[in-house]
C-alpha cells in the first residue's frame, strides 16, 4: 500500500461510463484502502458524486468532462470530482430524507452527507470535496 497513490480519471459526460469507472475506482480502493468500511463508503460516495457532476453539473452534455482523483491519504480518503457546469449553492440544494424514495432529488446528497465525514464544496459548487475516515 502506497499513501502517495493517486487515481485520476477525466470522464466525458455521459452515464455510458459508470459501469466501467466504479469498477476502476472500487479496483483502486481495494488495492489501496485496507479498511472495508472505508474503501466501500469511499466508493458510494464517489459514485454519488460522479452521478451529480455528469447529470446535474455538465447537464450530460458530451462536450464537457468530468474529473475525478481519489487519493487514500490514510487514515482519510479524499476524493475530488470537478465538473464544467454553472455550479451551484450547496446550501439551497434539495436533500431528501434518508429511506425517502419518493422525493423529486436530493438522495444523492443525503447520502453523501451521511456517509462522508466532511463534504465541502468549492468553485461555486463545481467540485465537490469529499473525505471519508474509519468510524
């Protein structure tokens, strides 16, 4: 295990991809992150956020990308994802209750604020900041 790794994907804005990039990110934090715990909470909340920036960040316009870098900086997992879209106030997004799968949106969010240990957003919502540490 090597805390200098780094995983860095640039994403073309469509959903065509996330088969492929969870699989790549839940390959990395298998290799990297030795606690499960971690290593699976890691992987939600990337894919959670991944979703938001292709569906919500770059309106899945093909012509705008999506970063993403997980870095394992034991004990804490950061992961980064930056879109290209007009960002957004974090604070007026909606957030659904956690187990309502009624609600219009939000679930993603909740789920991020829920299973990270900090979410913080930056460039005007454009990357969201994501750190995730053994509980």
């Amino acid at each position: 295990m090597s805390e200098s790794s780094e995983l860095a994907l640039t994403l073309p804005s469509t959903f065509a991809v996330m088969d492929d990039v969870t699989a790549e990110i839940q390959h990395f934090l298998d290799e990297h992150v030795p606690d499960e715990d971690v290593s699976f909470r890691t992987a939600l909340v990337a894919s959670e956020a991944i979703t938001n920036a292709l569906e919500h960040g770059n309106g899945l316009d093909a012509s705008k990308t999506v970063t993403v870098r997980i870095a394992p900086n034991l004990p804490a997992v950061r992961v980064e994802v930056t879109d290209e879209g007009p960002g957004f106030d974090p604070a007026s997004a909606p957030r659904s209750e956690l187990g309502d799968f009624t609600s219009e949106g939000g679930r993603g969010l909740t789920l991020m604020y829920e299973l990270a240990d900090e979410v913080l957003f930056e460039d005007d919502g454009r990357m969201c900041i994501l750190l995730v540490r053994p509980r």
